[in-house]
C-alpha cells in the first residue's frame, strides 16, 4: 500500500511539474504563490522576533 501512494506521489509531483513546464498560465499562477507564501512566511518571522525580544526585555526587567 504504501508503495503504490509512494509511487502514486512521485507520478503526481512529475505530471505537475511538465504541467508547470508547458503552461504559461500555470508557471505564473506557481511563481505568484510563491511570492505570497515567502510573504506570509517572513510577516510570520517578522511577528516570532518580536514576541522574542519583549520577552527578552521583560526578563531583563525582572533581573534588575
């Protein structure tokens, strides 16, 4: 079973990737949630290394 989802995944990521090589329409569509994605990811980042540095602060505070 689980050699026919691991073969099943592998033909799937190669019919999308000739789908994407050959189509205009579908590289642009890849290319412009990829940009999405890498937006969301570094406001995500951006969001984590700020909560770290009040945490920071905050201990900094209670040290003194």
């Amino acid at each position: 079973m689980e050699k026919m989802f691991c073969l099943g995944l592998v033909l799937g990521a190669v019919g999308g990737a000739l789908i994407v090589a050959n189509s205009y329409k579908a590289r642009s569509l890849v290319k412009k949630s990829q940009a999405e994605l890498l937006e969301r990811v570094d406001e995500m980042m951006d969001e984590r290394l700020k909560d770290m540095s009040e945490k920071t602060d905050k201990t900094e505070k209670k040290a003194k």
